[in-house]
C-alpha cells in the first residue's frame, strides 16, 4: 500500500498512499483530519512531504540529518525524521503522545493493538481546496492502525489526541457516522472536552437540524465544520454533561434531542465564562 520515492531535485520524501474521508477543523482556521475508507474520500491520494534539512553553517549537508528516527514503545511506534529535532525536540513529542494515549484511554481503555506514528513536515492531498492544511490522518493499512500528524500540529497534544480517538475506534472495530466521529476526536482535544471553537461557530450558524444530519450521513454537506461542530455538542452533552461513558455514546445509534443538546452545552458555556472571571 504505500509508495516510497525520493525526489532528486527536492530530496522530499513523499509517502504516497490512497485514504479516506477528508474533513475540516476549526482550530488554526484552515486545518484538516481525516480518516476512514477509500470510498470517502474527497481527494483521493495523500502525500506526506518531509522537506530536506537545512544546509549546515559551512554548506554541507549532515548525512545524519536525513535518517529516521524510529522509537519502539510499547504502544507505538514513532517514525520521526531526525533533523526535525531541531525544530521541535523529540522528548516533546513523545510526552504528547504519551499526553495523548492517556486522555484517549481514559475515556476509551487501554488500546489492544499498537499504532504506527508518523511526522511528516507536512501533508497534501489531490484536489485540496486551497487554503486548506491537512494537520493529521489516521487510517487502517492491512490490519495495521496508522496515524500521521504533521509537524506544525505535533508541536501540541490536540492533534495527536485527536487521531488517537479514531486510532482506538479502530482499534476496537467501532465505526460510528462520520461526523459524529469527528465531533468525538474534536472533544479530545481538550482535557475538559469543550471546544471554544466549535461552540462558537455553532453560536454563529446554529446546529444542523435532524434533517440535516440524516443528509450527511448520505454523504449530502456544504458544511463540514457545522456538521463537525454539530458532533462535538452531541458528543460533549452525552460525556460531560450526562456522564455516558463514551464507549456506549460511540456505539449508539441513538442521538438525544437536538434542542435539549444545545441548550446543555450553552449552559456549560457560560459556567466556563463565569469560572474563568472568577479565576481571573
Ligand atoms: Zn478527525
């Protein structure tokens, strides 16, 4: 499945391989996740782009700079191009990746199968809308979970948790709809589950109505971040507000009352805000 070529001119490696659904986050404002099956996808093929190392003070090239780290831990294994270190050092990204297995597996158990990591400088896709930055994937590759995370969005835990909520959904042969997914994974990427993002844009363009959402799970949307931020409420007032474990929200297929989900979630909002001034 992947394909492995190294371009003379650029010396960028690219990881060529064909993935799944494609899917927009808030955060950074253009960013994008994906996951899922080949027959979601917006795109088609992905690419992981590590960019050559910068030349050293006297203009040669260190050789050590083009290797791959490669960290084997007990849950994962970290492929991580050794010049990056000078940009972010690689204790920090195995502390948020450690961060990371612990929020997930707080909420969903301990993982069953190791994840392969990868931290590419960047990653595109065929037919990405301008603009637009694919911050983090994961995706199944012959039994084998896999999960890329740029390297701009590495520098944060969020990503990471992000991926590893559908690395576990994997993991555990959970496939919920879509977007109710991604509501989930944006969930994760606070400790507390609130999204400031998501919930402000739902302040803005209001939640998808039932209608909406059955439409979606069709694959019918112009609105990805409003059917995302949609998943995030449901998914925040079943956790955090009524205390449904996750693993059964993530397996329903049930969805509570949409007004009543809204209303919750508004109401933790402004207790947030009131908390924050208090703490001020
Ligand atoms: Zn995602």
């Amino acid at each position: 499945m992947f394909r492995l070529s190294i371009l003379s001119a650029a010396a960028a490696l690219f990881v060529c391989l064909l993935l799944v659904g494609c899917v927009t986050s808030p955060r950074v404002g253009v960013c994008q996740h994906t996951h899922g099956s080949p027959d979601e996808s917006a795109h088609g093929q992905y690419y992981f782009v590590v960019p050559p190392a910068p030349k050293q003070e006297d203009g040669t090239s260190d050789p050590l700079d083009d290797r791959m780290i490669v960290i084997e831990d007990e849950k994962f294994t970290l492929t991580y191009p050794a010049w990056f270190t000078r940009r972010v050092p690689l204790e920090v990204i195995l502390k948020h990746i450690d961060d990371s297995f612990k929020r997930v597996e707080a909420l969903l158990g301990k993982f069953d199968r190791r994840v392969e990591i990868f931290v590419p400088g960047s990653i595109t896709a065929d037919g990405l809308p301008e603009g637009l930055m694919i911050l983090g994937l994961c995706w199944m590759d012959d039994g084998q979970i896999k999960v890329a995370v740029s390297l701009p969005a590495a520098r944060v835990i969020d990503t990471f948790a992000h991926e590893l909520l559908h690395a576990r959904l994997r993991d555990l042969g959970v496939q919920p709809p879509r977007w109710f997914e991604e509501g989930m994974a944006h969930m994760l990427e606070s400790e507390d589950g609130f999204n400031a993002d998501l919930f402000q844009l739902l302040e803005q363009v209001g939640m998808m109505t039932n209608e909406e959402l059955e439409a979606a799970a069709r694959g019918i949307t112009s609105d990805e971040m409003r059917l995302r931020a949609t998943g995030w409420a449901i998914a925040y007032y079943l956790v955090h507000v009524r205390n449904t474990p996750l693993k059964d929200v993530a397996t329903s297929s049930e969805f509570p009352d949409l007004d009543e989900v809204w209303k919750a979630v508004s109401e933790a909002a402004k207790l947030r805000d009131v908390l924050a001034r208090l703490a001020a």
